[in-house]
C-alpha cells in the first residue's frame, strides 16, 4: 500500500490479483508442468509453436493499431518498443520451426488460437487505448510468471531450456515492467478493462489445453 494519497492505483496489480484464480489455473496447467520438467511431448511443442506464432502475429498488429491511438510521444516511443519484442519473438520461433520441421506459412489456427486473436483484433479496431492494452498485458505478464516459476527446474540437457531461459530473462523482465507502467498510466479499474483482462487470461488457459489434444 503506498503512502503517498495522490498516487495512482496500481490497476495491473489490482487485476493480476483479481485474477489469481486464472492464473494458478496456468501455473498448474499440464501443459505448463510438462514445459517445466521436461517431460511435454515434442509434437505438443511443436503444435504450440506453430499457434504461438500464429497469435504473435496477430499480436503485433494489434500493438500497432494501439500505437495509432496514443496521444503521447512517450507512450508512442513505447508500443514502438513492445513491436520490436515481439519480432524477437518470431525470431526465436522461426529458429524452433527450423529445427522442428514446422512450416509456418500454412499454419491452420486452433479454434482456441482464432478465438483469441479474433478478440485481439476486436478490441485493437474498436477499443480505447486501455481496453487494448488489458487485452495484451495477460500474456505477457504471465509468460514472464511462467518462466521465472519453471526456472529453478532448468538443467543443462533441459529440453526446453531455451523456451524458459528466453521468458524468464531481464529483457522480456524489462518489456513486461514497460508495459504494466503503460497500462497503469492509460487505464482505469472498469468493467471494460477488467472484463478484457479476464477474458485473455482465459483465453491463455485455453491455448495451452489446444497443442495437448493432438
């Protein structure tokens, strides 16, 4: 609790904890488990790969309709930075589809894939700038939870230690802070911002139980 009267609230915490439910749901999910002790089946893995990069393709767009809608060079100067990290992001899983074999030109989206980046597009054509922003924080955030949570199950023939190390390092450590300052200086504690938070941590739970059903 801060001592200060004046300051904002802190409406990425209030919402991360609102959520705890969803949350631990994630952090139990046996997708998760089996990322952590390495035990997740390589077709599993290689079926999230191609979804996720389908997703963080529609992700980054989304980031750049957000971009469009800013009023403030600062906030502009960010989102430009959070595109950038998620091009990262398609770097290293373009570098998985290498040595997997997964062609991602011809990826036929999940129904749990389609639904969250259809909501994604909805919200980043139709949405203010907050309501965006509490579609896209969940999966950043939460991936940041993961990989700091499967950490200490690394070991050096780990299978998906690359995975772990990449969503548990300072720069995606970084881009997350970055992201819950701009979220907490645009948005407000709504029905809007909490019903999108909601719905794309939910939608985070589904598109880990779609690569598990083969």
């Amino acid at each position: 609790m801060t001592d200060d009267p004046n300051a904002k609230p802190r409406v990425h915490q209030e919402l991360w904890d609102l959520n705890s439910d969803l949350i631990e749901r994630c952090v139990d999910h046996p997708f998760v488990r089996g990322l952590g002790d390495g035990s997740l089946p390589r077709d599993a893995f290689r079926r999230y790969i191609a979804q996720d990069a389908f997703f963080l393709d529609a992700f980054v767009k989304a980031y750049a309709l957000a971009l469009a809608k800013t009023e403030t060079t600062d906030h502009a100067k960010a989102l430009h930075g959070f595109i950038g990290g998620v091009l990262d992001e398609l770097k290293m899983h373009a570098g998985y589809a290498d040595s997997l074999g997964i062609d991602l030109s011809h990826v036929q989206p999940y129904r749990e894939t389609l639904g969250y980046t259809e909501f994604l597009q909805s919200c980043a054509w139709h949405g203010q700038l907050s309501e965006i922003l509490a579609a896209m924080v969940p999966c950043m955030t939460l991936y940041q939870h993961l990989g700091k949570t499967l950490l200490p199950m690394l070991c050096d023939d780990h299978p998906y230690r690359d995975w772990i190390i990449s969503y548990s390092g300072d720069g995606f450590s970084q881009l997350c802070r970055d992201l819950e300052d701009l979220f907490n200086d645009v948005a407000s504690n709504t029905a809007l911002v909490r019903q999108a938070y909601r719905y794309a941590m939910t939608c985070e739970h589904d598109f880990f139980t779609a690569p598990l059903k083969g």
